[in-house]
C-alpha cells in the first residue's frame, strides 16, 4: 500500500491560510466638501470594517489578488462605493471626499449635530471663528452673540453666563482645562484669548446643566478641541491690529502630525481710538503648538503647548469727556503724569497618552503645567478740572471749558506681583456595553501661589485731602478744620503664599434607547472634589469635599414635525480659586466654602423647513438657587470678592436662538435673552447682582453683495440692557443702586474672495494658494458711546458727586487679509 503523503495534506491544509493571510492594506484620510476631515465614518469590505478617527484618518486591511468592494458610509453624508484589487503587501491611499445627504439633512439640522442637540450643546462652525468680525475676533467674540451669554466690553474676552461672572465659566483645550490671567483689571491689557482661532477644529458650548464629566463651576463650558492635520500647509492672516501664522503637517501615513500657531497682536488701532490721549505701547506674542504621534493602532501620545508674553505699557496724556445735558453741559479734564508697565508671562504644556484597551475600554492619562508670572506697577497722577462748557451755537469756543467748578488730583500707585504654578495628573476612561457608555476620571491639582498686592489712592480737592466715607472723621475741609491723621482714600497692601491641593473624581453613564416609537436619551454621573488650603500668612490649614451629582435626560418623539425636548440639572459647586479666597484687603481666608447651585434646565429644539432650507429654533428655560454666595465688586473686568459666604442668590431666564441658511449655503442667526440674578447679603433683601444683564439681543449674519458672489458681508450686531455698576466702589450696594447705559455695538466686515474650494487656479500669481481673500473691517458701525465704568468726581464747592463715564472704542476701520497655501 502507497502510504500518504503528509506533506500534501498539510500544504492542502495550509494553502487556504496562506490565501487568507495575503492582504492588502487601504488608508487615507476621508474629507467632507469643505475639505475637513470627517470623523465616525464607517469603511466595510465583507466582514472586515473600521471607522475615521477625528483626524478622518482610516487604515483597512483587505484580501490581496482579488475585486473588494468596500463601502464607505456616514449618517449626514452620501455613501462611497469603490472596488480595489491590490496585491499582497500592496498599500494604496485613497482619500475619498464626501458629499452631504441632503434627504437626511432636512430631519437633521444644521449639519446634523444630533449628537450635541440631545446634550443641550451648541456646536459653533470653526470656519465662522475667522470670519466674524470684532474687535477680539475669535471664539469669545462668537459666544457673545449666543444667547445667556453677555459682556459689555468689546476689549475683553471675558463673557458672564446667565447671571455667573467671569470666574464661573470652564474651559478646555483638548480635555484639559486652561486658565485665564489673574491680575488683569481692563480689557486692553489682555491681548490674547488663549484659545488659537486658527488650530480649532470643533468648538462646543453649554451654557448650563452640563455633564459631570465636566468640572466644579457653576455657569458654563467652553470644549474647544485643535486639529490634527492630514496635509502640509500654512495659514496667514494679518490686519492693522496684529497677525497670525499656522503652520500644519502630516507625515506620509498619518502617524505623526503637528500643527504650530504664532500670533501678535496689537491694541494701538483701538486704544488710541479713545478719548483719552495716550503713549500706548503693547506686545502681546504666544506660540501654540499642538504634536500628535501614533504609536501602535491602540496607543497615541499628543502634547499641547503654549507660551506667551503680554507687555502693556500706557502712558496717559489728557482726557476730555464731555457730558451732562443740553440745558447744562459740562465736561471733565485731565491732565496725566506717570505710567502704568505690566507684564504677563505663561507657559503651559500638557502631555497625554491614549490606549484603546479593546473595542470597548479606552484609558488615558493627562499630565500638565501651567506657569504665569505677573507684574503690575503704575504710578499715575491725574489733574482734574470739572467744568462748564460753552454751548453758545456759532460761538468760536463752542465746546470748550469756560469755567472750573471743581480742581483736584488723584495719585494711583500699585506695585503688584504675582507667581502661580499649577499641575494636574489625570487618569481617565470610556467603557462602552452595549448600548451603555461609561465615562470615569481620577485627578489630582497642585496650585502654589505666591502673591504680593501693594496698592493705594490718594485723592485731594482743592488741595484738601479726601478721606475714605468709611472714614471715622470724615475730612469736611475747607469749611471745617481737619486736625486727624490722614488716610489714603483706598489702601491694600498683603503678601500671601498659599497652596491649595485638590483631588477630583467623576463617574457618569449615558445609555440611548427607546420608549415606544419615541427615542431617548440618558445621562447621570456624579463628581467629587475634596480640597486643603494651606496659607502661610495665617498658619491656617483647611480641608473640606464636595459631591455634586447630575442628570440629563432627552427625548425625541416620532411626530410629524422635528422636535427634541431636553431637561438637566443637578447641584453644582464652585471650590474656591486663589482668587475667591483673597478678601478685598488681600488677605486669604482659607475657610471660605464652596459656592452651592441647585441648576435646572428645561429645552426643546424645533427643526423646521423655510423657504426649502434648513432651520432651528433652540429655546431653554433655567433656575438656579444658589447658597453659600461668595459676594464680589466688579470694576471693568476685576474681580474683587468678600471672601466669605453670607449670601445667597438666584437666577432664571430665557434663552431663544434661531439659527439656519438665511441666505442659501450660510448659517446665520438670532439671539434673544431674558435674565434676572438677584442676592441677598447678610439678609439685607434682595437686590442685582453685579451680572443682572435683563435683556439681550444679538445676531450673527452672513450674506453676498448682490452681483457681486466673491464679495462676502459678515455682520455682528449686540445689544445688552444697562449692568449695575455705575455707583462709586466703596458705596453700600443697599444705598447706591444705579446701571450703567445700554450696550449697542454693531461690526460689519466685506471680504473679497479671490481663491477658495470652489475656486481653484492651474496657472498665474494665485496657483499656490489654496485660500486668499482681503477685506476691511469696521467696528462699532454707528459710534455708540459705550461706557464700561463710571469715574466719580467730587465737587468741593456744591459736595455733589458727579459720575463721569469711561467710554469704550468709537468707530475704527481696520484692513485684513486671509491666505492658505
């Protein structure tokens, strides 16, 4: 008998093996028409499939030496059907660009943002960033516009949101929370916005009733999220008012990929604009880069990074500001001597790893640092006349001061420093089952910080020395005689070092379903958040923790009309910054609690068709009850807290926005809000809160010069009801109530686009570039006069009190041009 060959049978065996293991591999980066990448899309051959990461990168292994037809899908988008053969070992790029569904767009509105519709989160269009005009262009100036979101000065980027102040609003960088300078008082020292326009990729916003994966604040998140580039290119823009460069790149096969920003940015155009003639000589200059590298498929290390140099130098010369009535005109007159130089340095960096465990578990873990160091030094004297003015029509001295009812001076002097070092180390995770996802975080805090605040004012009338109101003997001089010492009308002077560790903890689950026909949404999770204060100055050592729990809930019932009703809350806490513990004398108070919000939200989204295109009406109702109030002055964006926690407070509204394709292919929309924020301190009664903005109204539109389709209009327009804070600083809040005027302000900017996606050149001058266009700009269109604080000066001779407005920027022009190549 022949025996068998074994050598045969094991060949036969292996040769289906050997054939399956012949692969091929498919990659590329997929784009929508835009030329963004596009994330979440599906890529299927057979049984084999994978999904586009945020970067729209995808790799797919596929059957060598054979016809694969591999389908590529996407639920706003059209799908992809292609067929490749490739030979064993063979990589092929292709890089497919997908166009919009429309059918699935009239249900889903806007982009089909279902995924933050349901959160009560709004997704803001990167490209929109650039374009908008203002006089802080980029994210803020755009979150302006929403509504339950205001501010009163176009120099800052600072926003309050639905009744909180500037402290209470998150923000993040890529999962990792940044923070904002501490010393700034005015919106012209600040520069820049850490936020680089010209690096985001996605931008979302709550404006309240946020997840738990979010932290302890009590108003707001901003979740700003950079690009990772898919190709080389750089970006310019520059204006009269500063530039910017964005250099990206990617390397062959997408593991590698690096996107830096540089910017400056100079206020002069809009500083000399104002009344006030000045010397004024700013530097303001950050880098950002954002480095991502992929490891393995599973495993992605990426570092943020940022540095910046703020140099604020101000000499003020005169000021004229001409105000009263037409039956009594007057005006005040300055005249400066002195100068005001401070410096702002941060540098930030912050390193992060990755792993995709298995399909279901990824973890990472977040390190970073944040480092600033602070100077403040002014010596500003200021030489007052208050007078009448000549309001004689025809007369040659028309507008001038004829006579002098009040003379006086007013010496400011500060010498403030600051150093703060803060680091964070978080470990965190999603954990998804079946339709359940699961999000869990672990992060320790440092903050040390070093502090010296030497500041005070000496104001005299007539050569007479002014004592504080608070003053026991109050200087009535020349009619009295004064024989007490005198005291400088406001004097703060402490040195603090304080260290405050914290430990943070967050577990929150989200699950879709369905009840009935009706599709659904849940969201619950809770936080924790224990903290020790440790201040030198008083050998004073105080810990105490936090739990804050939290809920959304969503649904979308199968009616005939597109509606999404939503409802979230929870109780928030506020832990105190460095900020929030230091009183108005400068002296930390480590036992200050936490600010407690008991925060519900209430909303609904109308997606509807008008005139065959795409819209939304986004309404929101909302109640806050705080307790444990932390009370605090505000003066123009200086936050000055009590210290303590003898109030109590609330806040509700509503917030209405109507957004869609106003004019066919942009969105633009409208803006209504309506608050009220009340506190009682030490149970005095109710009265506004610093931040009681009663109504607001703004809108975003974009538009076409009729004939002319490369000519593109942006118009951003605002209007905020008076804030409190037109009384004097050290006036008794329950004595002295008065607002300041309404907020109107109106930009428009024109562009001219010579080369965009639909506008490409082979040949000539504009062959490299894959974007160019110029334009102008002009701020406050119909020079509204609008005024941030008050100055109050005192006549000597009627002891009347007069308050003088600090009017922010008049009408500017300002030139731009955007270039990608």
């Amino acid at each position: 008998m022949k025996k068998p060959n074994h050598t045969l049978k094991i060949l036969a065996f292996l040769f289906p093996l050997f054939c399956l293991a012949q692969t091929g591999t498919l990659k590329g980066v997929i784009l929508n028409e835009f030329n963004q990448p596009l994330d979440a899309v599906n890529i299927k051959s057979d049984d084999q499939g994978t999904q586009s990461n945020q970067n729209g990168y995808y790799e797919l292994k596929i059957p060598a030496n054979t016809d694969v037809k591999v389908v590529f899908s996407h639920i706003s988008h059209k799908n992809i059907t292609a067929t490749f053969n490739l030979k064993n070992g063979e990589s092929l790029t292709f890089n497919p660009v997908m166009k919009e569904d429309v059918e699935q767009i009239s249900t889903v509105i806007i982009n089909s943002k279902k995924r933050k519709d349901v959160e009560g989160i709004v997704n803001i269009d990167p490209a929109t960033l650039i374009k908008i005009p203002g006089a802080q262009a980029g994210v803020e100036n755009l979150l302006k516009t929403l509504p339950g979101v205001s501010s009163n000065n176009e120099l800052s980027t600072q926003y309050s949101v639905r009744g909180g102040n500037y402290d209470e609003n998150l923000i993040y960088v890529n999962g990792i929370e940044v923070y904002r300078p501490f010393l700034i008082r005015s919106g012209q020292q600040e520069g820049l916005s850490f936020v680089n326009s010209d690096l985001v990729q996605n931008v979302d916003f709550s404006a309240g009733g946020f997840q738990a994966k979010y932290g302890d604040k009590l108003s707001s998140v901003l979740d700003i999220t950079y690009r990772k580039p898919f190709e080389n290119a750089v970006a310019v823009d520059a204006s009269l008012l500063g530039a910017s460069v964005a250099i990206e790149t990617a390397s062959k096969d997408s593991k590698f990929t690096g996107i830096v920003g540089l910017r400056y940015r100079d206020n002069s155009l809009l500083v000399n604009a104002k009344e006030t003639e000045t010397n004024f000589n700013p530097t303001f200059v950050d880098v950002q880069s954002y480095l991502t590298y992929q490891f393995t498929d599973k495993l992605e290390i990426s570092f943020l990074g940022n540095a910046s140099l703020n140099k604020y130098n101000y000499i003020p010369l005169t000021r004229q500001t001409n105000f009263g009535t037409l039956d009594n005109p007057l005006a005040l007159i300055v005249q400066y001597q002195g100068q005001e130089k401070d410096r702002y340095q941060t540098l930030f960096g912050a390193l992060s790893a990755n792993y995709d465990v298995n399909d279901d578990l990824s973890v990472a873990l977040v390190t970073s640092t944040y480092h600033t160091t602070e100077e403040e030094y002014f010596d500003i004297l200021a030489q007052y006349a208050l007078g009448e003015v000549n309001s004689n029509i025809g007369d040659e001295n028309l507008g001038e001061v004829e006579f002098a009812e009040g003379i006086g001076s007013q010496l400011n002097h500060g010498r403030n420093d600051l150093d703060a070092l803060i680091t964070n180390v978080e470990a965190k995770g999603t954990y998804t089952k079946d339709d359940n996802e699961f999000k869990f975080s672990v992060k320790y805090t440092n903050e040390d910080i070093r502090d010296r605040l030497i500041e005070w004012e000496v104001i005299d009338s007539a050569g007479f020395s002014i004592n504080p109101p608070s003053s026991d003997a109050f200087n009535d001089q020349p009619y009295t005689p004064y024989e007490g010492p005198l005291e400088a009308f406001q004097n703060v002077r402490a040195r603090n070092n304080t260290t405050i560790t914290r430990i943070q903890a967050y577990l929150q689950w989200s699950k879709r379903s369905t009840i009935g026909d009706h599709d659904v949404w849940y969201n619950a999770g809770v936080r924790s958040h224990s903290w020790t204060v440790n201040d030198e100055a008083s050998n004073q050592e105080v810990s105490q923790s936090v739990f804050s729990p939290r809920a959304q809930f969503a649904i979308k019932p199968n009616w005939e009309k597109d509606m999404l009703f939503r409802i979230s809350g929870g109780l928030y806490y506020q832990p105190p910054f460095y900020r929030e513990l230091r009183d108005q004398n400068g002296v930390v108070q480590s036992d200050v609690k936490a600010q407690k919000s008991l925060h519900v939200v209430l909303g609904n989204d109308y997606s509807f068709k008008m005139w065959d295109r795409p819209f939304k009406l986004t309404s929101e109702a909302y109640y806050k009850k705080l307790t444990d109030v932390n009370p605090y002055t505000l003066e123009n964006v200086r936050i000055r807290y009590r210290a303590n926690n003898n109030a109590e407070a609330f806040a509700y509204g509503l917030d209405l926005r109507l957004n869609g394709e106003f004019v066919p292919g942009t969105e633009s929309w409208f803006s209504f809000g309506y608050l009220k924020t009340e506190e009682n301190i030490n149970n005095r009664g109710y009265i506004a809160r610093p931040t009681d903005q009663r109504l607001k109204f703004a809108a975003l539109f974009q538009d076409y010069v009729p004939n002319i389709p490369s000519m593109k209009m942006y118009l951003n327009l605002v209007y905020n009801t008076g804030l409190p804070g037109g009384s004097p600083s050290y006036a008794d809040p329950y004595v002295f109530q008065s607002r300041l005027p309404d907020y109107k302000r109106a930009d428009i900017g024109f562009q001219f686009v010579l080369v965009d996606k639909d506008k490409q050149f082979d040949s000539g001058w504009k062959k490299p570039f894959k974007d160019l266009s110029f334009g102008f700009e002009i701020f406050n269109v119909f020079n509204v006069q609008n005024s941030i604080t008050n100055t109050w000066v005192r006549d000597v001779y009627s002891k009347r009190q007069y308050a003088i407005p600090n009017y922010l920027t008049p009408r500017v022009f300002n030139v731009r041009t955007t270039m990608r190549f």
